[in-house]
C-alpha cells in the first residue's frame, strides 16, 4: 500500500468528524477520487457512522447504545 494511503486512512476519521484543515480535505478528497480501495474504504465508514447515528436516534436498548459507544471509542452514556 503506498504512503499516500496510509495517510488517507488515518486521516479519514479526522475527515468525517469534520476535524481536518480545509487544505488536508482537499488533498484527502482527491486521492479518494483517484484511489478505489481508500474511496472503498471511505465509503464503508460513511455508511457505518450513518447507520450507527440512525440506530442512536431511534430507540435501542441501553446494552447496544453501550456497544456502540465502546465500538465508537466513546465513554460509555451514564458513565
Ligand atoms: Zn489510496
């Protein structure tokens, strides 16, 4: 896998929180659009936060909002 991708990956979870400068989102944004396994890859994630924020809005049991947290990296609600 070349750096560049590497890079990417790493700085796609910035990219999604919204917390890279506007100048490293574009440059993340046009290796997206040249590279299928990192626009795969980002893909994947903005169909996971979308379904995971969905899930968080609707109502679900305690022990899954728990799960996603933990899976989120987040403190667990209540704690
Ligand atoms: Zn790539």
């Amino acid at each position: 896998m070349a750096d560049d991708c590497n890079e990417t990956l790493r700085e796609l979870y910035g990219f999604l929180d919204g917390e890279l400068t506007p100048e490293n989102r574009q440059h993340l944004q046009q290796h997206i659009d040249d590279c299928s396994p990192c626009l795969a890859a980002y893909d994947f994630e903005l169909e996971l936060r979308m379904v995971i924020r969905r899930r968080c809005v609707e109502q679900v049991p305690e022990s899954l909002r728990r799960k996603i947290a933990e899976a989120l990296g987040e403190p667990a609600p209540g704690s």
